[in-house]
C-alpha cells in the first residue's frame, strides 16, 4: 500500500488504512507500507517519530496467522500552516521519497496487488510504475476527491493547473484494474469522470469498541460537566474546509441556554484562530478540548447529546467525513450539514439516522441545533445504531475487498 497517511494516527485516513492493513495482516497475507511518520491532524510529526523523521525508517511487525506488515517511512516535508501551496509540497516530497524507496522494493519480492490511496491521486503514478515493472494488479482507493475540493476551495486557482491534474487523474484511472470508493455520492461522480465501474469500499466503524452506553448524564461529570448540561460536540480536524466558525455563531446566538455547553474536540491548524474567535465573541459557553485518549474515546463521544457534521456546501460529495462512522456506532444524535441532492444527505435521510439542516446557512444550523436538544431523537439514535451494525463492520467490508482479491486472481489465471 502506497499512502502518507497510516497507523498510527489516531483519526481520518490512517486509521482506515492502518486498520486494514492490520486486518489483512492478521488474515494471513504479507504486507508492505509505503509512507511517512505519523503527523496528522496535528501537522506536525509526533513522538517517538519526530527525531528519525529526515530519513528512512523500516518497522516489522509479523502475527500469529503468518502474516506481516512491512512499514517503510518516508521523508516527507509536512507544513505547520498548511496551505494551498504547501500541502502541494507535502504531496510532492512524499511523491519523490516514495519513489526511490518503490525502487527498491522493486528489486524485492513481488507483490500480487498493489493500492495507493488518495489523497493524494499522484501516488497512483506509482502504483502505475509497479504495476507495469512487476504486474501487480493496483487498486486505486479515493477516499477525498483532492482535485475536485482543491478547485471548489480555491486551494487552486488556475484553470490550466486543475486541467493539467485531471489529464494526470485520467491517465491513472485507465490504468488502474480497480478504482474504489468510500461513498455512493463521491462512487457516482467518480464514475462519471473515470468511465468505468467504481467498487464501494466504505469506511467502517469498530461496532464493538464503540457504542452506546448507559446513564450518559454521569458520565459528563468525568468530563467536567453537571449531569443536567446539554452538549453539543464537535469533534475531529479542525480546519477551513469545515467552516467550524459557524459553531461558535450558534453558540453566540444560543447562549442564554445556561445549560447548553459546545464542545470542540481535536486538532487542526485553524484551531488556534477558532480559540481566537471564541475569545473575542466572549463565548463563554464553548470549551474547547484536545483529542482524547483512545481508551477514553467511546465514553467521550458518549457524553454529548448532539454531535455535529459541518462542511461546507461544495465538499459534501466530495469527501465522506470519517467522524460520522463512530457516531453512528455510538448511536449518536448528528446534526449534519449537507444540501439535498449531495450523497451524504440522500443517504442519512435514506436511514432516518441523523438531523440534516441545510450547508452554510447560519439560521438553519441555529434552528437544526434547536430541534435536536429540544425533541425526542431515540429513533434516529436507535437507527444509527442500527446502521452501524449492518452496514460499517470492519469484518464485513474487509471480507468484500478480500472476495475482490480472490476474483482479480481467478480473472487473471483464466
């Protein structure tokens, strides 16, 4: 697998791909990572990386069925401000120092399959170079339509410089023997552009680890809350495309509800201009904390009443916001902002499973909030829950991409 974003970062797109390298490894097959040392969502690489991370490092880690992760980690330049131009740079020096250590592998045993992971979408030039050295089958996975949300959030601005990156995309999409996908919306438009069929490999959810607990008023006490406050969470990256400033309005226009508290849980680098904002509106009612211990995590997501999904109108088919997986399995209120027509809305409304309130619309989102602490939500807990249990599996989704193995390898010896 091809990818910098891995174990163990603890949210977003290296904890799908850890875990599934993880699963894989446990069923018996041999595995090789190529990536960089672990820095998201905090843009910055995290002990006891943080000293080896000029150079090349390899982990081994074997199991008791046979198999093996292989983890190479790259140099990569990760910016403590990430913008536009500087993400392209992170993109770039990984594309360069995975490279050279695809280069070697090459001289290596082979691999059957080879599955780079986007963002970035260059990465599947390697894949490409692995593939046609070594005839591997690759399998190219968007879990973020990077060019598509580069353009709309004007991370990009020039025409000719997004027409470039959709030529190269093209040219990876037709060599690719299976494009996969983590969304009905985002497998939808990508078949669009791709012309060919797009497999769904959604994220997933550990049904065991996280789920609903009982007596949740106490549990807010060991969070610093009286048992009688409403919370109201937001939690994970914090960042622009988000438009979190739009909680702290909420929180503005709502805060004679003395007991009505909102919590902004994670890491990002727009956290620190969201504290600001906070301060500055005088908002007493917000209180923002650091990502939370694993092992705290389930009775944490426990303890809020609503849990909030906030993106902007053009990012709702463009990327499956990974939080929602585990508020569903904890049977969670969620409150999500997403426009009808967008994949994500059509299938939460599919579901009953969540309160949708129209994207980047400040009274909507107010009156959404409203709805949710006011009204009676168990059926929409109760169908989350639900969801969670048929639908986001690790075992059951693991165990389709391994029956798409199997198939590549039959269509291949006939």
């Amino acid at each position: 697998m091809i990818g910098y974003n891995f174990y163990p970062e603890p949210t977003g797109i290296g904890k799908y791909s850890g875990e599934k390298v993880h699963w894989l490894a446990k069923n018996g097959y041999d595995c090789s990572v190529i990536t960089t040392y672990p820095y998201y969502p905090y843009w910055k690489v995290q002990e006891p990386y943080h000293k080896n991370r000029r150079w090349y490092k390899t982990e081994i880690k074997a199991f008791a069925s046979g198999g093996k992760i292989t983890i190479h980690r790259c140099p990569t330049y990760v910016p403590e401000n990430p913008s536009g131009l500087k993400r392209m740079l992170l993109d770039l020096s990984f594309l360069i120092s995975a490279f050279f250590k695809l280069l070697q592998l090459m001289l290596g045993p082979k691999y059957d399959y080879v599955l780079t992971v986007v963002p970035s979408f260059q990465f599947g030039i390697l894949g490409i170079l692995y593939k046609k050295i070594r005839g591997a089958k690759l399998y190219y996975h968007i879990q973020d339509m990077q060019i598509e949300a580069a353009r709309d959030l004007q991370m990009i601005k020039s025409e000719r410089v997004i027409r470039t990156l959709f030529k190269v995309e093209r040219y990876i999409f037709r060599q690719a023997d299976v494009v996969s996908s983590i969304s009905e919306g985002m497998i939808r438009k990508i078949e669009e552009k791709a012309n060919k069929k797009v497999m769904a490999f959604p994220n997933w959810a550990d049904i065991n680890l996280f789920h609903p607990l009982e007596n949740r008023r106490y549990l807010k006490k060991e969070f610093g809350f009286k048992a009688s406050d409403t919370i109201v969470l937001y939690s994970g990256a914090i960042g622009e495309k988000q438009g979190l400033e739009t909680i702290l309005y909420a929180a503005q226009e709502l805060q004679e509800m003395k007991n009505l508290k909102f919590m902004i849980c994670g890491s990002g680098p727009y956290k620190e201009r969201l504290n600001a904002l906070a301060e500055s509106l005088g908002l007493a009612n917000v209180i923002f904390f650091p990502l939370q211990p694993f092992e705290k995590f389930n009775a944490f997501l426990n303890v809020a009443d609503v849990h909030l999904v906030i993106q902007k109108a053009n990012a709702s088919d463009l990327v499956m916001p990974s939080k929602l997986t585990t508020i569903l399995a904890v049977g969670g209120v969620a409150l999500i902002t997403a426009n009808k027509g967008a994949g994500l809305h059509t299938l939460v409304a599919k579901h009953n499973m969540g309160i949708l309130v129209d994207a980047e619309n400040q009274q909507a989102l107010n009156e959404g909030i409203l709805k949710a602490i006011l009204e009676d939500n168990r059926v929409i807990a109760s169908n989350a829950r639900a969801y969670a249990e048929t639908n986001l599996c690790i075992d059951k989704i693991m165990q389709r991409f391994e029956a798409s193995l199997v198939q590549e390898k039959v269509a291949v010896a006939k």
